[in-house]
C-alpha cells in the first residue's frame, strides 16, 4: 500500500493496449491511492491524540 505502488498501475495502465487491463489496473491504483490516504489520516490521528 504506497503511493509509488499506484504510480506504477497507473503508469502500466498508460501503456497498456488492451482496454480491459488498463481499467483493472486503474481501479488497483485508485485502491493504493486510497490506502495511502486512509494510512496517512490514521497516523496523523495519532499524532494529534499524542499531543493531547
């Protein structure tokens, strides 16, 4: 789950020929990009509720 994980979908899907492989591996991207997101609010939470 990283952001250079969904660059990389998102790079192949780019240069991919075949239409049904390229969403599939848009919707893989959109799903790192939200897990990055989501690891990031749950850390900055964290730190928030540490700092009281």
């Amino acid at each position: 789950m990283s952001l250079s994980s969904a660059k990389n979908f998102a790079l192949r899907a780019a240069k991919s020929q075949d239409h049904a492989e390229a969403v599939e591996l848009l919707s893989k991207a959109i799903l790192e990009l939200a897990s990055s997101i989501e690891a990031t609010d749950a850390k900055l939470k964290q730190i928030k509720k540490a700092k009281g």
